[in-house]
C-alpha cells in the first residue's frame, strides 16, 4: 500500500509549486499550491487518470500473471482473468463512487473464491477500494464500507471452507480459513488507516489554506480602505483649497472693479492681493497633485495655527469684516490638529463669503476648555434678506462634511446652524494632551448634528 502521488479528491487541479509563496494582492491560496511535493507526486497531482492507470495496474497485472502461471490443475485459467479484468475496470472507477467500488470489488472476490477456488489477489482489491473511501469519504461512511466489504468476503471464506480449496484433494483447514480472513483484514486495516491519515491531513491543510486565505481578504480589504481614505483626504484638500481660493479670488476681483474708477491704490492692492492668491492656490494644488504622482516628493509644511492670522487677513482683504477672539490660544503640538482647526476656521470664513454678502460681522473665537479645542465662528447674515434659503446658493454640503469628517477623526462634533439671521459653526475637538482620542484609516463618519450646507 502506497499514498505516493494519490490525488486528494475526485476533483483535478494543475500541479503545484513545490514552494509556497505569499500570494499577490488580489490572489489566494490554493491547496494544490500549499503542498510541498517533489516532482512525482506533483506529475500525479495534475494527472489523476496516471495515478488510477498505476493503481488498477498494481492489482491486475500480478493478479494476471498468477492465473497464467498457475500450477494448480483444473482451475479455470479463462475465467480467472476475466473475472480480474472485471475487477481492474471497477477499480478504475474508485474516485467516482469509491463506496460502491468497494463493495463491488468485495462481492467480486467473494464470486472468484467460489468459482474459482482463490482470493487471486482480491484481497489487494479491496484494500485499494478501501483506501479511497477512507481518503475521500467521513469517517461515518467509510468505516460501515469497510466492515461490509471484509463481512462480505469473510462470510464467503468461512462458508466454503469444507471445499477443496488452492490444492485439489487438500480441503482447507481452520487455521487455513482464519489465515485467509486475518489477511484480508490485515490489508482492510492498513488501508484504512493510511486512507483516514490522508484525508485527515487534507482537511487541515484545506482550514489552513481558508484561513490564510480570510487573512490575505482582511489584508487587500485593509489595503483598499486605507487607499479610499488617502482619496479621501486628498479630494479633501483639494476641496478646501479650490473653494477658499476661489471664494477669495472673487471677491477681491468684485471689490478691484468696484473700487477701480473711486480709489485706484485699493483696486490696485486688491489685484495683487488676487494675483497672490491665485499663485498660492496653484502651489497648493501642484503640491496635493504631486504627492498623487510622486510618493517620495518632499512635502511643505501643512497650515497650522500659525497661520490662522494670515488666514484671516486674507479674508479681510476680500471684504469680510473679521472679528477674531483668543486668536492666538496655544494649541496642542498635534500638527493633525492644528490642520483640522485651520481648516475649519477656513472653511467656515469661506462659507461665509459666499453665503453672507455685505454681512457687518463674523466673529472668530478660539479656546480651549478642560481638555477641547473648541472653535466658533458666527455670521450676522447677509446685508439685504433674501427669500432664498442659505441652502439655495449652490453649495453641495461637501465643506461641512469634511469639517465633521475631521473633528470624527479626534472623536470631536461639528455643530452648524441657523444663528439670529446669520450662521453658526462651532467645532469641539476633544484632546486628553498626549494622544488622540481616536484615529480612522478610511473616510470618516460625520458626527455633527448641524443640517446646514456649505460649499
């Protein structure tokens, strides 16, 4: 009995690398492929029907050759073979339906027995149809099989045991008959074990191969959540960089044409206020798309709150009467932080422009309370009242969920809302003075309870 090169189940697979690798991202394991195997056993992987040719050969060709050289007289040499070739054929089919084959296999040896006067290496046969159902079947079909198959034959030597039997004239003996059945036992057992060690081997390997499998499914999952979330935050910045320049940019344009016949110096200072924010965006904007081209590229400093006086000049320029409040409060050495207070300042000011034309105040205020950074910026509203709603002016609400998508990150809110007859945005960004108080790898979830829209 042999397992060398035995396939793993009815059905096929090409052959396997004899090493294991990794699989790429995107790809998973296979069994055939988890199997260190040499070059033989890898040839009867990927050929099943060799390996069945090797198997039938093994019974039917000394089966044969003892029929043809037999010395026995009188024993029907045609018959013999005939009945062996019937055998080989069935055990051919041992993958397809190795239960029946076995106990096919067991009634044809019982027939050989009895017309012949010999097991003519049955006994062989059965052991080899017991193997595949050991392999290839639970335990709970294939030990039932192999008791039928051994009763089936056993039954048969036991009962025409007062024949002459092997030598004619020399009728078998007890013993002789407990031999023949000890034998045929022998091999079922042996069978047995080797075929339900293989089938138990394949079916670790099989939950090995589907865990590492779940494991290389987390990792490309993981992969292609933290590739969202870089998107994320670079549409993000793009968002916020477009839409505060812009916002910026018209208005200065608005107010130089205004001024231009009035007060040339201010239509002047507000033209090279506009070019200067239009070269400012370009390099931010050539800056996030290099970083889309380039991993390696060396990156600029983010705006932090450093820069939240300039920030508010800018706005000052284009004609937003700011008021700012605690401006200048030292903020947590978090440089995440300090870009997520700038952008919402930033963002909230722009919403501001757009939405709040002529408006006679928007206050800025910044503070810190036990432990948050809290951030507030109010409107008084738009000069002259419209019957259009603030949501009517074209924004699509992207602004104020990248604002809350940020505060999500430090487990934060973002509150946005009517406030008198102007707007209100007030962010709260928990920070305990040594580390987050959450991260996120993929695009963030908004926590805000404010409706209001932005740009």
């Amino acid at each position: 009995m042999s397992t060398t090169g035995d396939a793993s189940g009815p059905t096929t697979a090409p052959a396997a690398s004899p090493v294991v690798a990794a699989p790429a991202p995107g790809t998973l394991f296979t069994l055939q492929g988890a199997q260190r195997a040499g070059w033989l056993r890898r040839f009867f992987l990927g050929h099943p029907g060799a390996m069945d040719a090797v198997v039938v050969a093994w019974f039917t060709v000394p089966s044969l050759l003892a029929a043809a050289f037999d010395p026995t007289p009188g024993r029907p040499v045609a018959l013999t073979v005939v009945l062996v070739l019937a055998g080989g054929a069935v055990l051919a089919a041992r993958r397809r339906a190795p239960a029946a084959v076995a106990i096919a296999l067991a009634l044809l040896g019982s027939l050989t027995m009895v017309l012949t006067d010999a097991l003519t290496g049955f006994d062989l046969a059965l052991a080899l149809g017991l193997y595949a159902v050991a392999s290839l079947r639970p335990g709970r079909v294939a030990w039932p099989v192999a008791g039928a198959g051994v009763g089936i034959m056993a039954i048969t030597i036991l009962a025409i045991g007062d024949r002459e039997v092997l030598v004619p004239g020399a009728p078998l003996s007890p013993q002789g008959r407990v031999a023949e059945v000890t034998g045929i036992l022998v091999f079922a057992l042996a069978a047995m074990a080797i075929g339900t060690s293989v089938r138990n081997r394949r079916v670790h390997l099989a939950d090995l191969v589907e865990r590492a499998n779940a494991v290389a499914r987390e990792r490309d999952r993981q992969a292609q959540l933290a590739l969202a979330g870089e998107r994320t935050r670079i549409a993000r910045e793009m968002h916020d960089v477009v839409a505060h320049s812009l916002s910026v940019m018209i208005a200065l344009a608005d107010g130089a044409s205004a001024a231009l016949e009035r007060s040339p110096d201010r239509s002047r200072a507000a033209l090279d206020e506009l070019s200067e924010t239009g070269r400012s965006a370009l390099a931010d904007m050539r800056r996030i798309l290099g970083v889309l081209k380039d991993v390696d590229a060396p990156l600029e400093p983010q705006p932090g709150a450093v820069d939240l006086g300039a920030l508010v000049e800018r706005f000052r320029t284009a004609g937003l009467p700011v008021r700012t409040t605690g401006l200048g409060t030292p903020l947590p050495p978090d440089a995440g932080l300090q870009l997520a207070v700038f952008r919402i300042v930033q963002e909230s000011l722009t919403n501001a422009l757009r939405h709040a034309p002529g408006t006679d105040r928007v206050d800025v205020s910044l503070c810190r309370e036990e432990g948050d950074v809290v951030v507030e910026v109010i409107d008084a509203g738009p000069a002259v009242a419209s019957d259009a709603s603030r949501a009517d002016t074209g924004g699509a609400g992207q602004g104020l969920i990248g604002m809350r998508e940020r505060a999500a990150v430090y487990g934060g809110r973002v509150e946005a809302g009517p406030h008198g007859a102007g707007w209100r945005v007030r962010a709260c960004l928990p920070w305990d003075g040594a580390s987050r108080a959450s991260t996120t790898t993929g695009p963030g979830v908004p926590t805000g309870t404010g409706t209001g829209t932005g740009t």
